[in-house]
C-alpha cells in the first residue's frame, strides 16, 4: 500500500477516534473520494494499536494510580482512592460490550448505510451542541455517580450505529449530566481504553484468519502515524475544549453529514 495512503488513514483514525466527529463517516467519506484500495484487516489492527497505545501513554500517571487503587478496593472490599473512578470505566464499558455482541450483526447488515450515517452525524451533533449549551457544569470525572456512569455507559453503546461517534456520544451523555467540558473529555477517553481494546483485539482475532503476507512497513507506518496524531488530538482537545466548547465540532458534523447527503444518497 502506498506509504502516503497509509499515513492519511492512520492520520484519520487517529483524530477520529477522540474527536466528537465520527469515524465511521470519514471511512467512507476518505477511501470514496480518494479511490483507494481497502486497506485490509492488518492495517485496521494497526492503527487500533496506535491510538491504543497513545491514550494510554497520554494517561499513564493516571491509569497507575487507577489500577493500584482497584485492585486494593478489591482486596480490602471497599472504596480506595480512585477506585471509584476505575469501576467506573469498567461498568461504563459494559454496555457496549452486550450490545456489540448482541446487535453487531444487525449493524453491520442493516445501518452500514450511508443514509444511515449521514443523519446520525447531524442528529448526534446536535444533540452534542444541545448539552453542551444546557449543561455547563462544573464536575470533574472524579464527581461521577453511580448513575452517571449508568447513564454515560448505555449512551456510549449508542456508538454502534454509525456516523454516531463514540466520543461524540460519551461527551454528551457527560455533559447533559453536568460534568465540565474536560471532565467529559477525560472520561470519555478513559473509556476509550477498554473500548479500544476490545475492538482492536476482535479485528486481530479476524486478521489471524486471513492468509494474506503481511506488509510490516505499512503496518509499522500505520501504528506510529495513528499513536502521534491520536497522541497530539488528545492533548491539544483537553487544553483547549473549555476555551472554544463543542459549537466547532458541531458545525463540522453538520457539513460533513450534509457533504454525505449530497454525494452518497
């Protein structure tokens, strides 16, 4: 695969994974206009791994302190620390995991369709600029109840019709619950841990099945390209979403769901 198509997926998935935007549109805005050949299982794996390792990295401090403070609420059988938070992210993880074992075949049967697509990205954008504009509130991630989490967990499973965006989503739940604009953020991208995870061992599981060689430099390019930009959409987001809010992002699903409209239906 040519090395400048690699890097634009990579590129691609690793803004699109964190920003309120939507995947799923831009897969098949990208290869449509381009003309490009898919990019095959492998190459999917690696950009999973590339955004992967970025959250992870991006708050490793934090995931430290999260994992030593579950597993001692595990072993002392109460709340330690941030242990809350870290049940929170599991149990907000839940939900998504039933419904994409559940309906994962009704999706990619029935909704994988660019009508679909186009109207979930204008629908869930504007109920991102509706909570964004309502909610305004000041609770950090550290402030969730059991509730929210609840909450925030079965909107994030609405992240499997496509052209929702799983971020989009997890931030909007946050936001109509009252938690700051990087409170919703932080949390939203600590779910992505687990998410990714889960979808990036699933497309390995698939890849393992294929008897295709594979092209290591394309999927070294594609792990590295998609871990940078994943890496650089984290930090930047969260240092600057209290300043310039959701309205950007919500302006660009407009446009982008429109552009669908228009050429794909």
């Amino acid at each position: 695969m040519d090395p400048w198509h690699v890097i634009a997926l990579a590129l691609m998935q690793g803004l699109t994974e964190f920003l309120p935007i939507s995947s799923s549109a831009h897969l098949i805005l990208l290869p449509a206009l381009s003309g490009w050949e898919d990019q095959g299982l492998s190459l999917d794996v690696a950009v999973h791994v590339g955004t992967l390792a970025a959250v992870v990295w991006y708050f490793r401090a934090s995931i430290v302190v999260l994992a030593r403070d579950w597993a001692a609420s595990l072993y002392h059988r109460r709340g330690v620390g941030e242990s809350r938070l870290a049940w929170g992210v599991l149990w907000g993880t839940v939900p998504v995991g039933l419904a994409g074992l559940l309906f994962s075949g009704f999706v990619e049967t029935h909704l994988r369709s660019a009508l679909v697509i186009a109207w979930a990205t204008i629908a869930f954008g504007l109920l991102l600029w509706w909570a964004d504009a309502a909610g305004r509130g000041a609770r950090s991630e550290h402030g969730l109840r059991w509730r929210d989490v609840a909450i925030i967990g079965l909107a994030q499973a609405l992240a499997l019709i496509p052209g929702t965006s799983r971020s989009g989503i997890t931030i909007t739940a946050a936001l109509a619950l009252g938690l700051s604009r990087e409170g919703a953020a932080r949390f939203s991208f600590l779910l992505s841990i687990p998410v990714i995870s889960l979808a990036g061992a699933h497309e390995g599981y698939r890849a393992l099945g294929q008897s295709a060689a594979l092209d290591w430099g394309a999927v070294a390019l594609g792990t590295v390209a998609a871990g940078i930009s994943a890496y650089l959409c984290i930090h930047l987001f969260l240092k600057l979403v209290e300043r310039i809010g959701m309205l950007p992002f919500v302006a660009y699903r407009l446009i982008l769901g429109a552009v669908l409209l228009l050429f794909f239906v």
